[in-house]
C-alpha cells in the first residue's frame, strides 16, 4: 500500500526548473505571435492584400526580401527580422525540452 510517507518530496530545485522552464516556453509562444504581427504589419503596408508574396521573408532573408527591408526603412515601421522569430523558438524548444527531461520528483 501506498502511504504518503513513502512518497519521495518533490525537489525544490526540480520544481524552479520546470517553472522556468514553463516560462521560456511562454516567451518563445508570445515572441512567435510577435514575430507574425511585426511580418504582417511590416509586409502590409508595402504590399497590401498581397503580403502573402512576402511568406518566404517569414523565415529566411532573400535578396527580395532586402530589397523589401530596404525600401521599408523608410516608412514609420521598423523592417521585420527573421532572426527575432528563430530566437523565439529556440527559446520555446530549449523550455520544452527542459521541461520534458526535468523530473517532477
């Protein structure tokens, strides 16, 4: 039988990790929808309806893509970085997997 005495507590330390762990997580999830608002409003301005001709600027950096980044300097938005978006979810990765190899005893 089972009895809480026989339970083993739960380790200060173990339970800090996972917290920050959940954390990163949250950062990495909240960055990410950043991440989509700034390509979206960055992209929508310069290109309209169309802003799905910039998709590939999401994730990487095109010659078109500068050339879009140059051009939109000179509007009131700052041109959108994709090395912001891959930050975040290395961020949210390194949570998870931090998250998933930390024990909860």
């Amino acid at each position: 039988m089972n009895s809480p005495e026989d339970a083993s507590p739960v380790s200060p330390f173990s339970v800090w990790i996972r917290r920050i762990s959940m954390f990163l997580m949250s950062i990495g999830a909240t960055g990410f929808v950043a991440a989509v608002a700034w390509w979206f409003m960055f992209f929508e301005q310069m290109l309209g309806i169309d802003v799905k001709a910039a998709s590939e600027c999401f994730y990487r950096t095109t010659m078109e893509c500068q050339a879009g980044n140059f051009v939109g300097s000179f509007m009131e938005k700052s041109p959108y970085e994709p090395m912001f978006m891959w930050v975040v979810v290395a961020v949210a990765i390194i949570g998870f997997l931090v998250y998933i190899f930390t024990s909860e005893s």
